[in-house]
C-alpha cells in the first residue's frame, strides 16, 4: 500500500504541475486573442459574464458546461496549479482572479475574502506546498 500511496502522491504532483502549464497556456491564448482583437464568441471562450447571461428571446439556454483548467479541480489543487505556474508570491485577490479565469466555480459574492480565509485556514504544513510570505500578505508554492 505504500507504493501506492507513492505512486498517487507523484501523479497528484505531475496533475498540479500539468494543470499550471494548461492555466499558462489559457491565458497566453486570452492575451493574444485581446491583441488581436478577437471577440470570445469567435474563439469558443465566454466570459463569466456571458455565460450567467440570459439567453435572446425565443432560443433556449444551452446547458453549461465548466470550462478551463480550474473548473473541476479542488481548491487547494487549483490555487496549487496557480501558483506553481505563476512562479512568484501572489495576493488573494490575484489568485481569486487567476481561478475565475480559469473556470473555477464559485457563487462568492466576494471571492477574493474566500480565498484569503481558505489560505490563512490551510496548515502550515500542506500537501498542497502552499506557504505564506514572511509578511503574511502573498503566498507562492514551495517545491
């Protein structure tokens, strides 16, 4: 049963690290469809925005499908994938963006205190490698 607790352990690892090079990926496409000018209805991305929308008179809504690299993860598995990407510290509010981007659900009405109170709530010994800086204000992952 050790190995494989190993083995789950090193592929939860390889999930978090491949979740944050998706969430680079994303957002590098994001970032050149806005130079580019291209519309998120042309590019198959809404925003959350146009997605809680109602949809035009006499057409049904579509049902709605959780998209990006955050969308079904756990907190602590998306907040992880973030910030390993991200590779420096991070406020909550940037970390409560970054996951929203990334389709993480939420029905917050303020989701950037959720964050911070998930974050200060985490033990300082986390499978996640979550840690605070020395002034308690940004978190990165420790590898």
């Amino acid at each position: 049963m050790k190995k494989v607790a190993e083995v789950l352990d090193e592929l939860r690892a390889e999930e978090r690290r491949l979740s944050g090079e998706l969430s680079g990926v994303h957002r590098a496409i994001a970032a050149l469809e806005e130079v580019m000018g291209i519309a998120p209805e042309q590019s198959g991305v809404l925003t959350a925005l146009e997605q809680s929308a109602p949809p035009p008179a006499g057409r049904a809504s579509a049902p709605k499908v959780a998209s990006g690299p955050y969308a079904t993860a756990g907190f602590c598995d998306a907040a992880a994938a973030y910030l390993s990407a991200a590779g420096e510290p991070k406020t909550a509010r940037q970390i409560a963006e970054a996951l929203q981007a990334g389709g993480y659900p939420t029905r917050a009405s303020n989701f950037s205190a959720t964050v911070r109170t998930m974050l200060h709530r985490l033990p300082s010994e986390n499978d996640y490698g979550i840690r605070m800086t020395e002034g308690g204000s940004r978190w990165f992952v420790r590898d």
